[in-house]
C-alpha cells in the first residue's frame, strides 16, 4: 500500500520521531480534510493565506515558508519564487541570498524563465567573495 509522493511528503510532516511539533504540523493537524493539503497548489494557497494573515489565518511566516517549502518540493513554481523573493528582498525575514538562489533555481528547474534571468542578475550584481 505505496503512499503517492505528496501524501509521503505529509506523512512524513506528522511523523512522531520529534519532540516538538512544527507549525506546519500544528496547522496540518487543525484541517479537517488532510487531501485538501496534498498538491502543491493547495499548500501555496495555504502558504499565501498564513504569509499575508488572510482567510482567517493569523500572519505566521515561519509557517508561511514550511508551507511553501512543501509545495515547491511538489512542483509549485509560485512557492519557489515566493521564497525566493522574500530571501532576496529580506521581506519578513533576514535577507540571505544563498536561500534566495537555492530557491530561484528550483523555479528555474521547473522551467521559469524569469528566475533564470533573477539568478544571472544575483550572480552578476553580488560582490566577489
């Protein structure tokens, strides 16, 4: 009874192995149908709602990223670009162009163009190290 990957990658989110429980396992384990959370765009939708406080969810960007992170990890370019772009901006978090690259690259791998053209610009306007 093999588990499709999206349900793997939320099954794993619940696993009892750690001691403390993530945000993302808090709000996982409030909703009331787990399937409404297991394509990419379900967990960006979510990922939006707790970034901008929307749709009856208070603003938790920690939980925001997890969310997102899962879903790029799914395929969504729109989550991949979201972190990107808030590693990049240093918006609701410490600026860190290496996340932002990471992140950028993965939108990129999913066949963005636009993040190809925002790394080469990275690459090109940071300092050597």
């Amino acid at each position: 009874n093999e588990l499709s990957p999206e349900k793997e990658i939320l099954r794993s989110t619940h696993s009892t192995k750690q001691t403390k429980p993530s945000a993302l396992q808090g709000y996982l384990s409030t909703q009331t149908e787990l399937s409404d959370y297991t394509n990419a765009n379900s967990l960006f939708l979510a990922g939006e709602d707790t970034y901008f406080g929307r749709d009856k969810q208070p603003q938790n960007i920690e939980l925001a990223v997890q969310l997102w992170e899962q879903a790029a990890k799914l395929g969504s370019v729109a989550a991949a670009k979201s972190l990107a772009e808030m590693y990049s901006d240093g918006n609701e978090t410490k600026r860190d162009l290496t996340k932002a690259l990471h992140w950028y690259s993965v939108a990129a791998g999913l066949g963005d163009v636009p993040s190809q053209e925002r790394i080469r610009h990275i690459l090109l306007n940071s300092p050597a190290n």
